[in-house]
C-alpha cells in the first residue's frame, strides 16, 4: 500500500524595500568655535555698518570710505569716539538676521530628517558688508529627495523673508541722494517693486540714497539669488537634482553658459561662474526611491519665482 503525498503548495514572497538607516557618526560640536565666529562678524560688520550710518547721516554716498586704511572700517574714528559703534547696529543686527535665517533654516530641516550638520559658521572679513557669509556643513548622507529638496530649499526661503521684511521697513526711511557715489548698484525686481508702491516715479530708485538696513537687504537679495542658481552645490543645485536628477549635470552647465555671456554687464559673473564649475557637475548620489512628492514640484516654482525677484543681473561696479 503506498502513501499519497499531496504536493506541497507553493507560496509567493513578495520582499517589500527596506530602507537602511545610517548611524551619525560621532561628533562633538564646537560651539567655541561658532559662537567665537559669530562675534567677530557682529564686530566686523558693525564697524561697516558705522560707517554706512555716518555716510548716510551726513548724505555721503554710502560707500565712501573716509580716512581709514582698510575700506569702510572706521576704526580711527571710533577709537576716538566709541559711543558711534552703536550707529553699526541697524546694519549689522539685519544682516546678521538674514544670514542667520538662512542658515538655520538648512540646519532645522537637517534636523528633522536626522541629518548630521554643523551649526553655522560665520566670516568675519574686512569686505565692503564686513563678511564673506555664513554656512554650515552637512557631514551625513541625505537618505531621500524629499530630504534634500526640503534641505535646500528651506534656507533661500527663510533668508528671503526676512530680507523681505527688512526691505519693507528700511526702503521708506531711504531718501534722494545729492552726491553721485563711486559705486553703482544695481536693484532686483524685489527693490523696484517696493520702490514703485511707495513712490512711483516720482523719485528714481538709481538717484536715492539707501538706509543701511536697506543695503543689508539688498545683500540679503543678492545672497539668495545666488544660493538659488540651478547649478552645482548649491541650494539650487540640490532643488534641481530633487526635481530633475538625470538633468541636474545639463543644467548646471546651461546655468553657466547664461552667465559667462553676462560678463557684459558686470565682470562678476565670471567669478560666479567659475565657481558653480568648481563646485562640481557631479551631485552627490541621493536614491531616487521614492519619488519627489507633487508638492514639492510646486514648491520648486516659488524657488524660481524666488530667483527672478531677488536676481540681480547688473552686479555693483565703479562708476
């Protein structure tokens, strides 16, 4: 007699993805450090901001510079009279506010993804604003597109608002310029249109002297124009690779041939575009599963509005 043994039924497995976390790795932050680079940009730009405020006062153009060695730092006259250190702060606690703003605003979303960055890293030098910027450092893979669009696009964002909000108080406090300045600016569409809706065209934007909180917005402008170039490392560079991953590669290069061309307007752009190129072709790699959200493709076209108002194409230069 034999045993009939019923065939084994034969079961289907379907492996679902399985996301890797990464440990961060360990790491101390230097808050010496940051607070130590924080209080030599307040003083830095300070003393700008002094001398911004004593030009304005007296209707100089903003941009003399006065007996002082080093261009804007007057640190003769203050020596003599401390008491007019106090004249920086208007400049220095608004450009200080935007380019905090916009760091933070990277930092707190590295934050909630569990991403690994540092806290920002100011720049005291003696420029023509009193720093070369802030930044901080991302030191951990970003696991998502989410991740990284989220990243880099919540620090244009916050930097823009609050240049905004500047811009919206210092600009009435501007007035007409008597002296024609060594430096010509050029204005954002930002400026123009705040310009426009509190005077028309009864005072044109080229012949007003500018409040020092009024320039701090304008390099709060700048700022963000530039983080959001579609190119390279920076913050457009990372919104363009969210969208677009295959692209990012071609447009960092179309970005830099619009702006070679723009040399013509100011030689500045060169520098820029150099430094997009040095900044790399290359994105780091970010997995394309799964998918950006359609919000976020929104999103990507207030970055680009964003870009077109604070977009400056005529680059300050001596007259």
């Amino acid at each position: 007699m034999s045993e009939i043994i019923p065939p084994v039924p034969r079961i289907e497995t379907e492996l679902a993805p399985v996301e890797v976390f990464l440990a961060r790795p360990a790491h101390r932050h230097r808050y010496w450090l940051h607070l130590l680079l924080l209080l030599l940009t307040f003083g830095t730009t300070m003393l700008v901001g002094t001398r911004l405020e004593l030009n304005f006062l007296q209707g100089k153009p903003i941009f003399s510079f006065g007996e002082d060695l080093i261009p804007l730092f007057p640190i003769h006259t203050v020596w003599h009279e401390p008491r007019l250190i106090l004249l920086g702060l208007p400049f220095s606690l608004s450009l200080m506010a935007i380019l905090l703003s916009h760091e933070m605003g990277h930092y707190v979303y590295c934050l909630r993804y569990g991403i690994y960055a540092t806290l920002p890293y100011f720049i005291p030098a003696p420029t023509l604003i009193g720093t070369m910027g802030a930044f901080i450092r991302i030191k951990s893979p970003i696991r998502n597109r989410t991740a990284l669009f989220d990243v880099g696009i919540a620090g244009p964002i916050a930097g823009f608002l609050v240049a905004t909000i500047v811009l919206l108080f210092s600009l009435p406090m501007s007035r007409v310029s008597l002296f024609e300045g060594d430096i010509v600016f050029g204005y954002p569409l930002m400026f123009h249109l705040f310009h426009w809706f509190l005077w028309g065209n009864a005072m044109p934007l080229d012949h007003m002297l500018l409040h020092p909180m009024a320039i701090a917005a304008w390099v709060g402008m700048f700022a963000t124009a530039l983080n959001l170039l579609p190119g390279g490392q920076l913050d457009g560079g990372h919104i363009v690779y969210a969208v677009f991953p295959r692209a990012h590669r071609y447009i960092t290069v179309l970005t830099i041939g619009i702006l070679i061309p723009m040399a013509w307007l100011s030689p500045s752009w060169i520098l820029w575009a150099g430094l997009i190129a040095i900044s790399g072709f290359r994105h780091p790699p970010v997995p394309a599963w799964p998918d950006l959200p359609p919000n976020r493709r929104l999103l990507a076209c207030v970055a680009l509005l964003m870009l077109l108002l604070t977009f400056i194409p005529n680059l300050p230069r001596v007259r």
